[in-house]
C-alpha cells in the first residue's frame, strides 16, 4: 500500500516540460551573438590603435613578455557583450526586499562602465527574483521580537568558531530543531549556504571515491566535489538510464588503470534545480541508488520549505522515507527568509562532520539572531506558534500552479516541474534578453535575466521566483505586463495549445512528437 502511494505521489509530481523552441529561434539566437561578436572583435581593433578608450585591466606594456592575464575570451566577453548589457543586474535596492521593494534609479553616461545615482527611487516594484518562497523577508516589529532580543542578549556576532567558545545554546536548540523537521537523527548548522557544500564534501569523499554528479547540479556542488579530489563524472538531467549506466561501468571496471573497487559512490542531486525549476526523480534515484550500494547526497537548497504539504521539501513531495537519503542538506536563504545551511541525517555523519569539516572547525559559528530567525520561521511552518501548520506552503502552492498555468495559456515557454516556485521562462535570444528585463523595470516589475555562460547559449531566460507573499492581484499585473510585453516583443515561442478550463481537459491540445510520447510512456511506467 505504501509503495502504491509512493508510486502515485511520484507520477503526479513528475509532470514537467521542456519544450523545444522552433527551429528558426535557435538560428536567430546564434546569429544575435555572432553579430556581437563581431562587433566586439571590431571595437577592440579600435582601442588597439587607439580610437576607443579600454575602461577594463589590460597588459603593461613592460611586461608584453609574461603569460598574459587579461587576454582571455573571458575578458572579451565580458568588456564587450556583457558591458553593454550591465544595466540589468546589480541594481541598488533601497527598501525591505519582500514582495515588493524600492529601487534607488542609476544612469550610464559612458554606456554602462560606470553608473551615477539620480536621487530617485522607483517606488513599488514587485520583486519576482527574491527566493523569498514563504514571505519570511519580512519587518514586522511583532514578528521579529524574538530576533530582537535575541541579539540584545547574545549580540549579532560570536566571533569564535564551534570548535573553540562559539558554540551557543540557541546553536543546539536550532540544530534539534532542524533534525526534528526533517525527520532524521541529528543535523548541524553553518553560517554560509555555499560554504555548506562546498567545505563539507571533501570531508565525506575523496581520492579513490567516484561522484556522480547531475550535469545541472549548482556551483556549490560543483566546487566542493572539484576540491574533494574525488574522479568526478557527470550524469545526463534527471535521466535515469544516464545514471545507471554510470553506476553499473563504475562497478563493473572500477577505479583507472588499477580497477580496484571505489572506496565510495555518491550521487550528488538537488531537489529542485534552481535555474530549471526540475524536481528530482528521488523515488528512483533512491532505488538506483539502493540497487548498487552507493550513496545518496541531496540538497535541497531550493526545495526545503518550498515543497511537500508540510513544507518538508522533496522526501515529502515523493512521501519517501528521509532514512533512505544518506546526506541531506539545505539552506536557510531562502524559504526562512534567514542565512546559512545545514547538513542532517544519521548521528554517526553529524558526529564526523563536527570534527572533520572545515567550514566546522575553521569558519565563525551561525550569528545569534540569525538563528532565531530560523527558528521562528521553522515553528510558524509547523505550526507551532499558534499559526495553521502549512499555511503559507499551501498559499505558494496555489501562486505556484496559477502563475504556470496562467503563463502556459498566454504561450510562454517555461520550464520546469508544476509544483516548482522557480519559473523560468525562455527568452533565447540576446537582444530580447535586455529588452525584456528594462521593459518589465518600466512596468515596475522587478525581475531576473539569466544568459550565456550561466545557460547554454540558446537557452536565455527570465527567472521569476513565485512567493507566498505575492497576492493574487500582484501576480495578475504581472501576467497583464507580461502578456504585453510578450506581444511586444514576440517572446510566446510555445506550439502547444493549453486549454483555459484544465479541469474539463486532462492533457494538452497538440501532437506529441517521438521523445514527448516516449518520456510520457517512460514516466507513467515508472
């Protein structure tokens, strides 16, 4: 009965879609970056024989005889594509960074090497980039009391590590806390998300382990397993088939040239992609998993707090057993509304990583309010304050389906899983990537572009981050400025047909190509 349920839970969140843009898309996108390429390559022409001023670092002309530093594809990029461009990221806000924030307004007079303040403010801007998945960015006097006094009684910093005299009776209270609401034995806590994964798996892998890592997973992922000097290699998105091939040649051949048996196998996978918005297939990573005798590493940075009834990510999206992944990690920048991150699962791991991790023995321990923070945000979820256990998870739930929904019909291409709060949505070319971002701005909708190198060149998009903060009438304006500025600038790229009423219509109006009618087989199979 238990796998029954399991095996229903897995098909009704495996619904995700990654339609192909037409052909024509793909063509025009790489002829955008040949053009700026070459446009690039010409201005450089011009500031070697002096016609344009270089604002960047460049060689010395003493030192012509060194390896050079700055002459890299690197630098060309970035002084020739992503200067005149800059404009849309790193903008200066000057308000609490909730559902709606305030922008201090900048202008280039130099086309975007340098920027100067105005003196103006955008007031009201509705921020659909914040990871602020259950509205926890908050300043409500009441709400935070208890930060307050917890900085007035420990301070803001501990200035020691946990090893030394920085290990605080708040530092425990939140670490059985987390354990608690992930359901497993014991956790520990870190002051830095990133540092969580990048400082803590050299201390679980090293030389002679294999990882198998998603070609998807987050640079913190990436990073740690480069500096663990485990072999590394690297398994198709979510394909299983990818996956257990690997693992079935890592067994079989084993470590290079002396094929002795891997010390150790870990898969490395997070539970919710954060640039796709994908959601693991962990019901069959785990069984994959369970079949080779490898291990399981999952972060659910982006996941804890966002998914599952109760908000307890992944494990409770899938209703599987969070014994049966070996590593869990997640952060608190972003459904808590807080910083840092933390790493559960057996007593016997926890135990080891207090002694041998160095983001534990050499990094200052979690700030004191910070971890109230955490703690209060944690009780409001399971409802021990007072409030409804799962309230807000189910506000982001619904956001989450309307918002898709909403964009499906208009004829977007997004990404992703139905149950995920990161919505991509594909803008592929260049130029429609900057026009985008400073059109939405004009309509006071804050927003997030992502290009090349950070996705593959044809595969630009916008990223909106649906929060349980948001209203239904400020996700409503942002549909009717999206749906304009989509008009406006031929961005509904979608072939398929999505029907208004989808509780009269299972599926969706269009014909299913060969690798739709095989993933769907696939999945209802599984």
């Amino acid at each position: 009965m238990s796998s029954m349920r399991n095996g229903v839970a897995f098909r009704q969140h495996s619904q995700e879609s990654f339609e192909q843009a037409p052909m024509y898309v793909a063509v025009l996108t790489y002829l955008g970056f040949g053009i700026v390429t070459l446009f690039g390559y010409f201005r450089d022409f011009l500031r070697a024989v002096g016609l344009e001023k270089c604002h960047l670092a460049q060689e010395r002309q003493e030192q012509k005889d060194f390896v050079p530093l700055y002459q890299d594809f690197e630098n060309f990029y970035t002084r020739n594509l992503y200067m005149r461009v800059r404009d849309n990221w790193n903008r200066p806000i000057c308000s609490l960074p909730g559902p709606v924030f305030d922008l201090m307004e900048r202008v280039s007079d130099d086309y975007n090497w340098t920027f100067r303040l105005t003196g103006k403010t955008i007031h009201d801007v509705i921020n659909m980039g914040s990871y602020n998945y259950l509205g926890f960015a908050e300043n409500n006097a009441d709400f935070l009391k208890t930060v307050a006094d917890t900085a007035c009684q420990y301070g803001v910093g501990v200035c020691s590590t946990r090893q030394e005299i920085g290990n605080l009776s708040i530092h425990e209270e939140l670490e059985q806390l987390v354990a608690n609401f992930i359901g497993v034995e014991s956790s520990m806590v870190f002051g830095m998300g990133f540092a969580t994964n990048s400082m803590n798996i050299p201390a679980l892998v090293g030389k002679g382990c294999l990882i198998l890592s998603d070609e998807l997973n987050h640079t913190s992922l990436i990073l740690g397993a480069r500096l663990s000097g485990a072999t590394i290699r690297v398994f198709k998105h979510n394909n299983m088939h990818s996956l257990e091939k690997m693992l079935r040649e890592a067994i079989c051949t084993g470590q290079p040239r002396t094929h002795r048996p891997w010390r150790k196998i870990l898969i490395m996978v997070e539970g919710i992609f954060s640039m796709e918005g994908s959601v693991v297939r962990l019901p069959e990573v785990i069984a994959l998993k369970k079949k080779y005798k490898a291990y399981l590493y999952l972060d659910e940075a982006h996941s804890i707090g966002a998914v599952g009834s109760t908000g307890r990510g992944v494990t409770e999206l899938f209703g599987v057993n969070p014994a049966d992944v070996d590593v869990m990690m997640g952060t608190f920048t972003k459904s808590f509304g807080a910083a840092g991150g933390y790493i559960a699962g057996k007593k016997e791991l926890v135990d080891y990583l207090r002694s041998r991790s160095h983001s534990a023995v050499y990094a200052p321990s979690m700030s004191p309010p910070v971890a109230e923070q955490i703690i209060r945000a944690m009780k409001c979820i399971m409802g021990h304050d007072g409030s409804t256990e799962g309230e807000r998870i189910q506000q982001l739930a619904e956001n989450t389906k309307y918002f898709r929904a909403r964009l499906k019909e208009m004829g977007f291409i997004i990404y992703g899983n139905d149950s995920s709060p990161v919505v991509p949505i594909l803008l592929y070319m260049p130029g429609k990537v900057v026009a985008f971002s400073r059109a939405m701005l004009e309509r006071r909708i804050g927003v997030v572009v992502v290009g090349f190198p950070a996705t593959p060149i044809t595969e630009a998009r916008a990223r909106f981050c649906v929060s349980a903060a948001h209203t239904r009438a400020m996700l409503d304006q942002v549909l009717h400025h999206l749906d304009e500025v989509g008009n406006a600038l031929c961005l509904k790229f979608s072939r398929r047909k999505y029907s208004p009423r989808p509780e009269l219509f299972d599926e969706t109006d269009f014909e299913l190509d060969t690798a739709d009618v095989t993933q769907d087989t696939y999945t209802t199979q599984c």
